[in-house]
C-alpha cells in the first residue's frame, strides 16, 4: 500500500557540518549518574523536554506509558524533505545521542536498540563508527518516512490500526535530536536551552545546519547570518515544507522548531482550481486514504460514518495530497479541521 | 489569505492536462488529414474552438468570468468531431457542442454524478441523426462500401486481419474492393493511439488503471462469446475510447479500486453490447453506464478501506 514519493528537494544543506554560531550555555546543575525509571522520569520534566521531533508532547509521559517496552528505536528518519538537521546530530553529536539513547532504554528497560536512518544521508560505514552498538535500519529517501507509524510498518512488517500508539506495540519511537537533549542534560547538565536546526533560503543559495538557542527571535537569527529579505515577497516557513506553517520575523524559535525555510511566495502557493477528480491525492496517500472523499464529506457534514472515522484517525496530515494536487486544492487545511470532527 | 503549508507543489497541473490530451488527439487526426481527406484537420481544430467559445461565453454569463482559453471543451469538442463520420454536417456537430459543454459538462462540474461530456453529445448525434452517425462515406460507391470493420464482421462473419488495423489501412484484397477506413477518424490507427497511451501515461496526464482494465475486460469478455479478440481490440473505438474516454478523470471514480471496477464495467458491458444487441457505437452506452456506477463505486471503496482499517488488530 505505500507508495513510493520522491519529493525532490533540489539542494541540502551539508549535514557534515553543524554550525554553532551562539556561546555554548553554561553548566547549571550536575548531570545524572545513576539511571533509573522513578528519578529519570522527573529529571526528563525538570530539563524541560518535550518531543523535538516535532510533536511537542513531554517525553516523561511518553517514557512512563513506555515503560516495559522492548525496543528503543533512534528515530533518525528525516521526515520532512529539505531537512538534514537530525543527520547532522548524527553524524556530528554522537556522543550526546548514544548516551540519551542507553538512558532511554535502561530507562524503559529496552533490550535493543534501532537506529533508524535514511538512504542516501550518512553512510553506514560512519554510523557504524559511532553508534556501533546499536543495530540499524535503513529507510527509502522518501516523504513521509519518518512517521511514527510508518517506522512501525517498516519494523514489524504489519500496518498498525488506527489510533495506536507505538508503545502499546512494545516499540519506543524517540527523535534523534529529543535523545540528544537527553544526553547533554545528563553529561553536561545543562537543559533543553537549543536546538538543532535547518536553516534555508534557496533565492541565496543559502543552506546551513545550526544549533540555535530556545527563545531567539528569528529576526536575531538572520541578524547572526546577515541574512535579510523582503517579508512582502517572501516567506518564512517554520517546521518544514509539508506540515509547516508560516511565521513572522519576531516569533521566536521554539522546541519544536525543525527548520526555518525562507521561501518565495509566489511559488509557495497558487490559486485554488476546481476538482477534476484525478485521483492523484488518492494514489499518492501514503496510508492509502481517500482524501478528496473525506474533504467531500467534511464540507457537507457527513462526518459520522465509521469509515470516516476510521479514515480520519489513520491520517496523520503528512501533505502529501496537498502537494500532489493538480488543482492546488488545500486538502490538507481541510482535513485538519476533519481531525476537530473526531 | 495566509500561506498555508505544504509548501512544496510536484506533479503535473490540472490546467495543462487538457491541452495536452488534445495535441495527443491531434496526431491520428492530422495523420488520418494526410492520408485521406485533407480538410478534416481544419474542420476539426475549428470545432475545438467552438467548443471554446462556448465554454467563454457560458463562464462569463453564468460565473460573470472571462476565460479566453477554455481547453476542456475544446478537447470535449474534438473528441466529438474525432469519433463521428467525416461526413457529418456543420450544424448537428454544432448542436451537439453545445449540448456537451453547456449541458453536460460545465453545470455538472460540482455534481456527485457527472457524465463524460463527449459521450453525451455523441448520444445526442446517435439519437437526432442516426442516418449521418452511420454514413462512413469512403470514395468507392458500393453497396457495402460505407462499412466500418465491424459491421462486415458483423454481417458477413469475416473479421480482417487485426495486423492491418493497426495501421489503419487495409490491403491486398480489399484495397480493390472497397478502400477501406476503419471507422470514424480518431479510431483510424490503433497503434499509434497505444504509443499515444503510454505517452500520456507517461506525463501523468492519464492514469493507467481504468483503461487497462477496460481492454482487459473486454478482451476476455469478448473472447468468451467466441469472438476474435484482436480483432476487435483493434478495430472500432475500442482502444481510441480506452485511451480517450474512458480515461476522463471527471467522470470516472477516484478510488483506485473504484477505477479498476469502473473499467471492467465499461469493457464488459462494451462486449455485451457488441454481441448481443443491434446498436452501433457500443461505447456510448458502456461509458455511460461506467458514469452512471461511478458515485457508488467511489463509495464502495471508501467504506471498503474504512472497514479493513477497523479490522486491523495489533497482532
């Protein structure tokens, strides 16, 4: 059922280098010695973590509900195209990552451990250097791979039903760069204060890995990097391509920003044409969804039936119909609203 | 309006497909110019611009729109003016137009149940003209000279060789007889339409389930009535519509279960009306039929997926 979608992202910034243009914070307390379950759990609260994938959920909750599970799975798979900052904490930050990820496990008391990349990033010869303990899995250099339930698919070989949760399976999906926050609480001791991102103005040609402190304003980061444009013929997206969404210069950058992309407006977006009913969006949905059908019903209102509910929750507004529409139609926009119809 | 995400667009856009479907149409309809009758070219690009026209005149009028370029119902048209006898007069084509675009295919846009716009005019000509839907007049006067492949089959039993259909021309023993042209002018040369196909498939304007479907169903439907497969592959509209027709995306389901479902209802009922009734220009009636399932089909499969998602256990 999953298709293969190569969303072409004509340049990447250099995942071999990791910019730290800002003054490393300073130690505020002792790192963490001893790992076990009851400590770990109010020491991930105390360091201020939630999920840096993206998702924004504490991660003690999610480590609580884990607990017992058997395996801990390094989620490296960049999921958004244009993206390479999980790459670069990889290959760049290793120690970090490899120390949150055996605190994780011990943790959750996790026997194995899977770190999961992308074909076509780092090669296995350099990961294997680093992360040589761990045993790895390999992912198609597509869009979306790096959900959690397409991860899940790929490991056990069996599509997941809706609505579960990937610890109920005995899996523990953490992001690469919430592992990182990990360990440099628990051997530098210092708090979640920055994060890694990707930052990209293809007009300039200007493509960077960086970490940047938590609460700067975006202004102040293209300040650092000279970068400056018009805010009326471009754009900022925050957090990807697919499932971003657009900021202002005095936003500030959040845990959970992924990628700051300055864009051109103009290609950003076209006018909405009316449906010639293609089909593409169903072709090209991942998790084979009828998307157009569930938009359809969410205008009319018809919003009760057991397959739309059931069609509902299995999406996880990746974008990919958006993006593949012929007519521009903003599916997605739409289905997010569907998802308040649940 | 804010920019939404995602911001990333790939694939090829709706308002180029018509007009690329329509240069597809245009290489049989030039070639078949050349060969036999050089004023249908011109004939034919000036009913695409009728239909134009009327697609113009009916979004400024009702949307209070003004859109020059209007290549879905210059493609509707064309496929009309490429599927009837060359024979055909001006003013019936021009009813039939008009009837397809602002009847058919322009009101019903936003409808669950749509109809292919083509096959509604030609529906039209079949019912209002039914002797000029049938006059494929060929130069040599004979008394079954204005036969198309499919009617001598049908009277005589003698399918031609699916060989020379391919290429439109038949020689050797029929060549003195009659100067045979198989059917109406888009339908002339079934190879080139297949080239066309994967082409088209090729740029994404067309997606490959419906037609496959189509041809197999038909092939194996009208193989179990005893038939000649290739030959009746290869003549008539058979692969002309499974590359045309049946593949209009506004008319057939979106599901790709719903897709495949669609095309086999079109062959299999395109065969039962070849073999069993006595109309000319099955594919009118299979198409329609096609739409007309169209809407439950794309339920179907809606609730289908739903219910194996509900189905699907943790282990």
């Amino acid at each position: 059922m999953l298709r293969k979608i190569t969303i072409n992202w004509n340049k990447l910034a250099d995942f071999r280098v990791l910019e730290n243009p800002f003054p490393n914070p300073e130690r505020i307390f002792s790192g963490l010695d001893d790992i076990n379950p009851e400590t770990f759990l109010d020491f991930l609260d105390d360091i201020g973590l939630v999920g840096m994938g993206g998702s924004g959920f504490r991660t003690s909750e999610k480590i609580k509900a884990s607990i017992g599970a058997h395996t801990l799975v390094i989620n490296g798979v960049e999921c958004e195209p244009g993206i390479t900052a999980d790459q670069s904490v990889l290959l760049n930050d290793s120690l970090w990552v490899a120390a949150g990820a055996n605190a994780c496990a011990k943790a959750v008391g996790a026997t194995k451990v899977i770190l999961a990349t992308k074909d076509g990033g780092i090669s296995l010869d350099d990961l294997n250097k680093r992360y040589g303990e761990f045993s790895m899995e390999r992912f198609a250099a597509k869009y979306p791979a790096g959900a959690e339930k397409l991860i899940l698919k790929q490991l056990t070989g069996k599509t997941p039903p809706p609505g579960l949760r990937p610890y109920q399976w005995g899996y523990l999906i953490q992001n690469v760069v919430s592992l990182r926050a990990i360990g440099r609480a628990i051997i530098d001791g210092i708090p979640v204060m920055e994060r890694p991102l990707t930052l990209t103005m293809p007009s300039i040609g200007f493509y960077k890995n960086a970490v940047i402190p938590v609460g700067l304003t975006i202004r102040e980061v293209l300040e650092v990097y000279k970068i400056s444009f018009d805010p009326s013929t471009h754009l900022i997206a925050d957090s990807g391509l697919m499932m971003g969404h657009e900021v202002s210069l005095d936003d500030v950058i959040e845990k959970t920003t992924l990628s700051l992309f300055i864009l051109k407006r103009d290609s950003a977006w076209h006018d909405e044409r009316p449906c010639t009913r293609c089909g593409t969006c169903n072709t090209a949905c991942p998790l084979g969804l009828h998307p157009y059908s569930l938009v359809e019903r969410i205008k009319k209102d018809k919003v009760s039936s057991a397959a739309f509910k059931a069609q509902m929750t299995e999406c996880f507004l990746c974008g990919v119909c958006s993006a593949v529409c012929p007519s521009d139609i903003p599916i997605v926009q739409t289905l997010k609203e569907g998802k308040k119809c649940l | 309006m804010s920019i939404v995400s995602p911001f990333l667009r790939m694939g090829s856009r709706s308002s180029g497909m018509a007009a690329w479907a329509l240069l597809a149409l245009l290489v049989p309809c030039s070639i078949y110019s050349v060969l036999y009758d050089s004023t249908f070219i011109w004939r034919l690009i000036g009913y695409a611009l009728i239909g134009s026209m009327a697609e113009t005149i009916y979004t400024l009028i009702v949307k209070r729109k003004r859109r020059l370029v209007c290549t879905g119902s210059a493609f509707t048209a064309a496929l009309i003016a490429a599927s009837v006898p060359t024979s055909m007069p001006f003013l019936p084509m021009l009813f039939s137009i008009l009837i397809a675009v602002w009847i058919v295919k322009l009101p019903m846009v936003e409808l669950p149940l749509r109809f292919n716009a083509a096959m509604a005019g030609r529906l039209f000509l079949m019912l209002m003209y039914p002797a000029q839907i049938v006059n494929w007049g060929t130069p040599t006067p004979d008394v079954i000279s204005t036969a198309t492949p499919q009617e001598l089959y049908r009277s005589e039993g003698f399918p031609l060789e699916w060989s020379e259909l391919l290429f439109g021309r038949i020689e050797e023993i029929w060549e003195d007889l009659f100067l045979l042209v198989p059917g109406s002018p888009g339908e002339t040369f079934p190879l080139l339409l297949l080239i066309l196909g994967g082409v088209l498939c090729w740029k994404r304007i067309i997606t490959w389930r419906t037609p496959i479907a189509f041809l197999i169903s038909f092939g194996v439907t009208t193989t179990l009535f005893g038939n000649n497969m290739l030959f009746n592959l290869c003549s008539s509209a058979t692969i002309f519509s499974a590359l045309f027709i049946v593949t209009d995306p506004v008319s057939t389901p979106m599901s790709k279960s719903g897709r495949m479902a669609c095309g086999i209802i079109m062959g299999v009922s395109n065969a039962l009306i070849r073999e069993f009734t006595f109309y000319t220009e099955a594919i009118v009636y299979a198409v329609l039929i096609g739409n007309l399932c169209a809407p439950l089909l794309d339920r179907i499969s809606f609730i289908a997926q739903g219910r194996r998602l509900n189905n699907r256990t943790l282990l």
